[in-house]
C-alpha cells in the first residue's frame, strides 16, 4: 500500500502515456494487486479511423469502444458519452468489490472541465481507495486545486510507479 493515496504521473505530449500505463497495470497485477478502473488504448489506423480508441475495464478485462462514430469524411474526434457512462460503472462497480487500486487513464481536458471520469476519482479517494492517473503538464494547476495539493507527482516511468505503490503508509 503506497504512502500517498493519489498519485498522479505527471507526462509531456511525447510520453506514451497510455503504454506505461498499461504496462505498470500488468507488472502490479502480476504482483497480485487487485486492480480496478479503465486505460484508453488507441486503435487508431490512419486509414480506416484515425480516432479509435477504446477502454480496457482493468478488473475484467472488457474492451469499452471509446469513440464515437461521426460519419464518414469526418475530421472529428468525438468520446462517445455512453462508453464514458460504461466507464464510469466499472469505477464505481471495482470500488464496490473491494479492488486495492485504481487506475484511471488520465486527468485530462474532460476532467478539468468538470467531465470525463473526474467524479469517480474523487469517489475512489473518499471511499480510501489507492488512485493512479496520469496529467499532462499543462493540466497541473488544475490537477492540484482538485486534489487540494494531495498526493504525490510520479516521474513517467514504470519504476516510479512500482517504487510509489511499494512505499510504506505513512501514519
């Protein structure tokens, strides 16, 4: 059980974010971490659509389309409000069964507008659960007026991660 109850992996636009993520989820798994929440993955092709992205549900697995399909000859991405709905269940429903952690894609443009998963967030905190995310740097002031200066900022690498999750609770 880490010291700080929110940590957040602070990343610039070249981070593969998303992949670190995804990465840090399998190695805490393989620890026997019982992990809750969703990672985006994208699946864009350039071709076919250059938007597609999906949601992994971390605790079973389930595969969430994530876009929303705009017609064809668009140029716009657009998160589809169901899938973020889906999303928001498999938070709630992990927290609910009693998951050790969980990690939620990031704290991006949808969060700091009062969207996204920002409210499952803060649920995961009060209810005492562990929260791992990923800001962006340009999102950190508004990360840290919604964490109220609560938490710690993770260097973008797999090794701090695992160090944060590692540390003893402070107490």
């Amino acid at each position: 059980m880490p010291a700080h109850a929110i940590a957040a992996v602070v990343y610039k636009p070249t981070d593969n974010i998303e992949a670190l993520l995804a990465r840090a989820a399998r190695a805490l798994g393989e620890r026997g971490v019982r992990l809750g929440g969703v990672l985006q993955h994208d699946i864009a092709t350039v071709i076919e659509d250059p938007c597609a992205m999906q949601l992994e549900n971390l605790e079973t697995g389930e595969s969430i389309p994530l876009s929303q399909e705009l017609g064809r000859g668009s140029i716009s991405c657009r998160v589809d409000p169901d899938a973020l709905a889906q999303g928001s269940m498999a938070v709630r429903g992990a927290i609910e069964r009693g998951v050790e952690l969980v990690i939620i894609n990031k704290f991006g443009a949808q969060e700091v507008s009062g969207a996204g998963l920002r409210d499952e967030m803060a649920e995961t905190v009060v209810a005492g659960v562990p929260l791992l995310t990923a800001v962006g740097e340009r999102f950190l002031p508004e990360w840290k007026e919604f964490t109220g200066g609560e938490g710690v900022l993770l260097e973008p690498t797999l090794d701090a991660i695992l160090a944060w999750w590692s540390a003893p609770r402070a107490g």
